[in-house]
C-alpha cells in the first residue's frame, strides 16, 4: 500500500508496528491525494485550522508545526531553517485506508470511488502497473540508496554543546525555569536520498508505536516516533508524555539492569513528573473541574532502541471545547518545551542554533467527529527534496541535576537510528 501510495503528492502512512496499546485506534492508516487542503505559517493558524476542520467536516491529516507556539503566545523564531516546510499542513483525502487485526476498512469520496477496483488490483500486484511511471523498482530503490551514503554534519559541536548546557543550567539555578528541552541539528546539504527506502529501514530498526510517512510534494517526514501527544476518543483527553531514556543492552541480564536503574532514578524521574505537571495544567484549561487524572507515572517501557519513561495524564472535555481547542491550549507539548511553558521556550530559541519547524511538532488526523490522535515528531528525518537538504535533531529535558556530559550521550543514543538509516 505505501509503494502504491507513492504517486500521489499527498500521503500520510501512520503504522502502530502492531504495538499493542488499549489506546490505539488502528494498526495501520493511510491516506492520500488531497482533495481539499490547508497549508499556512503561524499567524492565526490554529483559527484558519478550526475553520478548515469545521467546514470539511471530515477526516482530515496533517500536522502541526512546533512554530505555531508563535501564534499561541508573543514568541518568534528566528533561526536558521534549511527544510521550508509549511507551519501547519492539513489535507482532506480522496483516498483512505484503515486496517485493525485482519481487517481492511476503505472510504473513498464519490468522485474517485469508479477507482477503487483498479486501486486494490495494482496494491495486490505489488503496484506492477505504477512502477514505469514511480520508477520505484527494487533494482532502482537499492542503487540510489547505496550510491548517495549522507554524511551528517553536527549544527552544534561538542564543546559548544557543553556551553549551551552550561547556560541552561544557569538559567534553571537562577529560577528562571526548572526544566527545558534543549535540542540540536544533525544534517546533510546537497543530498538526494529515497524517501521511502529510508523510512523502510528507519522502521525497521526501531519498530516504534506510532511510526509516519508523510509527503507534501518535494518535502518529507519519516518518523520513528515512540511517543503519543495528545488523543481526543469522544470527551476522553489522553497525553502520554515521554521523559527518561535508558540505552539497551544485548545482554539480557545488564538490560534489564538498566531498564531497573532508570526506573530508580531520581534525575530522570524528576524530568517526567515536572512535565506531567505541565501537562495536567495545560488539559485543565479545556477540561471539566475534576476531570485530570494521572493513571501511569514514570512507567517504563521498552522500545527496540531504547528504555523510555512514559506517564499517562487523561481528562474530560468541557462540552462546548472545539477539537482544535484542546491542540492550541496544549501546544507545544510539555515534554518538547520545559517549564514554565513560555519562559523555556524563550530560552530554547535563544540557545538553539536551528528552527525546529515540524521537529517536536505533532502529526495525525482529526475525524469527522472531532476526535483525533496525534504523536510527538522526534526520532524523525525530515528530507526537502528541492533543497537536497537532510536534517533530524536530538535533544533532552535539563534539570538542575543534569551532567553535560551524559546529556550529550543520551543524544547519541536517540541519534543512532536515524544515523544508521541515512548512512547505510
């Protein structure tokens, strides 16, 4: 289905990796070829979306762009940016699959519905009759990914890296925040590279829960994302905000050692229990009084790449609280900012070399209900073909007990992926 899917300049690919979650709508969804769209930078985004949302009264997928804080609060972002992707990009499908355990759910619109027979023979065929116009055989895939191997370049370099940190830590002794994330840039000029070869192996290192492949004509999102933002089922708000990494270990015995030892620690628990306080002031702004419960706290989970702590924070909408609401009084997400929200986020563009744009951004659907489901975009290359530009970034919460040092190596550790996928 996503080989077939390649044609057209709009798809979104969203696959769970058949990770089993009691909060997980379906295991695999894609959608494709926009019949109606909304693309815009951050002024008065979140209104022009909810008009958008309202009017088409349908599904609809996208994201959000981690800059559209600039509409929310006085904030700017006025860093280098090398992707030019859109501040919020969301589409309307003619085309959309949907599959959960052995089921296969279609909805086409009517003008395109005379193409459904078509459609299922050429996915079945293993997209035999597009592969003259995709030129996407396999002989083809393999000789473009291995004759242009990216060589990353690092925005900020250790030392500075260090001194960045240093600043951050003064800030925090200082009282002006207690927590913040700080990320940086990893990047290729120059480049060409296949998208979807490159999300095909990112994939498959990471296996993660809520994995994308995005296309907006020349520019592309191929995320490993681990971790749920926010999803709206009915009046139910649910946020699963990740703090806390821990490496893995082949050794069994050491592995589980260190999934114990993050459990245990005092730095990485406090980074996720700020943020869960984030997140529960940030859902009170549209919930019912009473309604914000912690049901998960610093849970550890295990991914292929690594030991994740994860906290689960759910709420009850007010009733008359639009969908596009709960996103903008909750974005961006706590576990990308700091706290308090705004102070950190002016420290980040201040510290920061890179503007993040769809990096801790956030990427999903809204139903025709209003529902929606949206995970956090870390662990994800972004590649603007036109530009030949290649980037993903890296970063963590500081705190007052952070070390430099293991900061730095904790970045290594989330980078590995995404290095691996691009230097294959």
């Amino acid at each position: 289905m996503l080989l077939w899917s390649q044609q057209f300049d709009d798809i979104v690919w969203l696959d769970s990796n058949n990770y089993s979650s009691k909060y997980s709508n379906y295991d695999v969804v894609l959608a494709v070829d926009a019949f109606t769209s909304i693309q815009t930078d951050y002024h008065n985004a979140f209104d022009k979306l909810k008009e958008y949302q309202s009017t088409t009264n349908d599904w609809i997928f996208g994201y959000f762009s981690y800059d559209l804080k600039n509409d929310i609060e006085e904030l700017q972002s006025g860093n280098f940016d090398g992707l030019d992707f859109p501040d919020l990009y969301f589409f309307q499908p003619k085309k959309l699959f949907f599959i959960k355990g052995n089921k296969l759910i279609i909805r086409y619109l009517k003008l395109v519905d005379d193409e459904l027979k078509d459609d299922l023979k050429c996915i079945k065929n293993e997209v035999d009759c597009h592969l003259d116009t995709l030129d996407y055989s396999k002989d083809k895939l393999s000789q473009e990914i291995t004759s242009n191997q990216v060589k990353i370049k690092l925005r900020i370099h250790k030392d500075q890296y260090f001194e960045k940190i240093e600043s951050m830590l003064a800030h925090i002794h200082r009282g002006d925040i207690y927590e913040a994330n700080f990320c940086q840039e990893c990047y290729a000029e120059d480049v060409s590279i296949n998208p979807l070869e490159t999300y095909n192996h990112l994939n498959s290192i990471s296996n993660p829960p809520f994995a994308t492949f995005l296309k907006l004509k020349d520019k592309f999102l191929l995320s490993a994302s681990p971790e749920r933002y926010l999803q709206k089922i009915g009046k139910k708000i649910i946020s699963q905000p990740i703090k806390g990494t821990a490496k893995r270990s082949l050794n069994l015995k050491e592995d589980a050692s260190l999934k114990a030892e993050l459990s245990k620690d005092e730095k990485e628990r406090s980074e996720n229990i700020m943020i869960v306080d984030l997140v529960r002031n940030d859902l009170s702004k549209t919930a019912k009084k009473g309604s914000v419960k912690v049901k998960e706290l610093c849970e550890v989970y295990t991914f292929d790449q690594v030991h994740q702590m994860i906290s689960t924070v759910v709420a009850k909408t007010k009733k008359e609280v639009h969908p596009v609401d709960v996103i903008k009084t909750t974005f961006p997400m706590g576990s990308m900012t700091g706290a308090p929200k705004i102070s950190a986020m002016k420290i980040i563009e201040a510290l920061e070399e890179t503007k993040r744009g769809v990096y801790s951004g956030a990427v999903g659907y809204f139903t025709p209900k209003g529902n929606f489901d949206f995970n956090v975009i870390i662990r994800s290359i972004l590649f603007n073909q036109t530009n030949k530009y290649v980037s993903y970034s890296v970063g963590g919460a500081i705190t007052a007990k952070s070390d430099p040092l293991k900061e730095y190596e904790e970045c290594l550790v989330k980078a590995k992926a995404m290095r691996e996928a691009l230097e294959k």
